[in-house]
C-alpha cells in the first residue's frame, strides 16, 4: 500500500486514475485484505472485481468490500445469444450491479452482435477486440486514454 502511494506521488499520476484489479478468487482469500483495498480506496483509486463469475462468486463480498466495479467473466459474453443460461446470468449480474451501484465491465467482447446485446442488457462498458487488438509488448504505454475499455452509448 505504502508502495503504491510512493509510486502515485513519485509519477505525479492522479489516484483517481488507478483502477486496482482484484480477482475473484483472491477476493475470497483475502478477506484480510479489505484494510488494503479501503487504504487504496481512500487514496482515490477504483477496486474492481476482475473475471466475475468465473470462481465461486460470494455475494456476501461484495457487500462487504470497497468494490467500484465488476468485470463479468469473458466465459459469459461469449455465450451470449447461444447460451441461455450466461445470458441469464449476464441479465442478473446487471441487475445486482445496478442495486448495489457498482459499474459493470463486460470483458472479451468479439462481435459486433455481443456489443449490440451487451448494449441492449444495459452495461456501462466492455473491453475487447471489438474496440482494439491487443497491443504489441514494445508499443508506447497509452496512459491518456485506453483504447480496450470503452463505454456504451
């Protein structure tokens, strides 16, 4: 934690620019890291939940922790329109996001019928190759702007 607020003051880069990325996994393990995510969290950087839904989700969590955001699982966009049951899922996970007032994050978006759904369901943003290839491991770091996490509308 220390270390990440050296970091933000060394770099001059705003807090509120930081989004932390947590599994789900390591969410349920670390039950004790909710001081850490609370300390981050007041620092003014985001806590999002990553691959949401591809562990053994526990609501309670996400009650309890200083969550901002939930990454749904890329398994789930990609059984959209042929999966009824991930679209049901989807369809839920909204709907808890929305009563808990967390944004939503639909990940590995592909095709262009995905992103209309995902759309059409109601979610705030999505990441994907619709929106940009991955990046080669040389390429200039874009911190003004990142081109895989677009919001709908």
């Amino acid at each position: 934690m220390g270390r990440v607020q050296r970091i933000l003051e060394q770099t001059g880069f705003a807090a509120d620019r930081l989004e932390i990325e947590v599994t789900e996994s390591a969410l349920q393990e670390t039950a004790s890291g909710r001081p850490i995510l609370e300390r981050l969290k007041h620092l003014g950087a985001t806590i999002a939940v990553d691959d949401f839904g591809a562990g053994y989700s526990s609501l309670s969590l996400l009650s309890r922790m200083p969550i901002d955001v939930i990454k749904v699982d890329r398994y789930f966009v990609s059984a959209l329109g042929s999966d009824a049951g991930a679209s049901a899922i989807v369809v839920a996970v909204l709907a808890m996001t929305r009563s808990l007032k967390f944004q939503v994050v639909a990940e590995g978006i592909e095709t262009p019928a995905q992103l209309r759904e995902l759309q059409a369901l109601g979610c705030d943003r999505g990441q994907g190759y619709s929106f940009c290839k991955s990046l080669d491991h040389g390429a200039p770091l874009q911190l003004a702007r990142n081109p895989v996490l677009a919001p709908f509308g």
